[in-house]
C-alpha cells in the first residue's frame, strides 16, 4: 500500500486521495501492526551514521495507512547511545524473522517488506508532532492447522 496520493488512472491532472491522507493527528499510542516500507542507512546532520526505518500502520482503523518512523544511530554517537540503538535494531531484524548473531553484516534493505507489532508514541519533530515506533514484537504466530494426514489431529 502506498501512503502517496496517486492520479488517477483515467483522468490526467486529478488527485485522490485516501483517508489516512486526511488525519492530521499521530496514531493514539499503543500496540499496532505495522509494515516496514524503507530502510537506509544515511549520515545525520551531526555526522553519525543513523538507519532510518519507515513503518505504515496496516491494520483497519482511523490510523491505517499513517507512516511513521525510527531512526538508530550506530556511530557516531556516544557508545552508550551506539550500543542502545543496535540492540534495538537487533530486535527490530528479529521481529521480522531475521536470526541475528554476533559480529555478522547484515543488510538493511532486509527489513523492507517485513511486518511487525510495534509500539507507537506521540513525539515531537521541529515542534511539530508525529508518530514514532519505539519497541517491536513479532506478529503472533497462526494457529497450526492439523495435517491432512488421517487420524493426525494434532495441531503442531
């Protein structure tokens, strides 16, 4: 899903627009499912080296489709600050299946497509407020469906 309003398909020079584009307000805190639409790694402003994780909120309501952001900063920063921010990107590859183990590179493009629960709150950016994910959870696994074998009625 896009957040971006398009043309329309049939009629040059017209915009439309979906509800999310409407709300002017962040999501109200909590728990929400969300997909991971960008991930980069880019030099901040100061110079650190940040991921920056782009998240849309996917699941039905008045916040479907609102975006969101995180950003860890992984050098650059205090070591205190570096070492917080890569174990919460090591939760994040995590929630989205990734096993990660010790001193291995990992691509930051793998977390785009991935889905999560993730905790949004209200913060502020230039005065102005916004939506951002600061913890994340897997999605809760699905029942196992029994197997089609005969008489296995099991359900793992």
């Amino acid at each position: 899903m896009s957040s971006q309003a398009k043309p329309s398909a049939h009629s040059e020079g017209v915009v439309r627009f979906k509800p999310h584009h409407l709300v002017d307000r962040v999501p109200d805190p909590g728990w929400y499912r969300l997909a991971i639409v960008g991930a980069y790694q880019r030099a901040t402003d100061t110079g650190s080296v940040a991921v920056k994780v782009k998240f849309e909120v996917t699941e039905e309501g008045d916040f479907e489709g609102v975006e969101c952001w995180d950003q860890f900063v992984t050098d650059g920063a205090s070591d205190e600050g570096a070492d917080v921010a890569l174990r919460r990107l090591a939760r994040l590859y995590r929630a989205v299946g990734v096993e990660v183990e010790p001193d291995r590179d990992y691509e930051v493009a793998v977390l785009e497509g991935g889905e999560i629960l993730g905790r949004i709150v209200e913060d502020t950016f230039q005065g102005q407020p916004r939506a951002r994910v600061r913890a994340f959870r897997p999605l809760p696994r699905r029942e196992a469906t029994p197997s089609a074998e005969a008489g296995d009625n099991k359900p793992f």
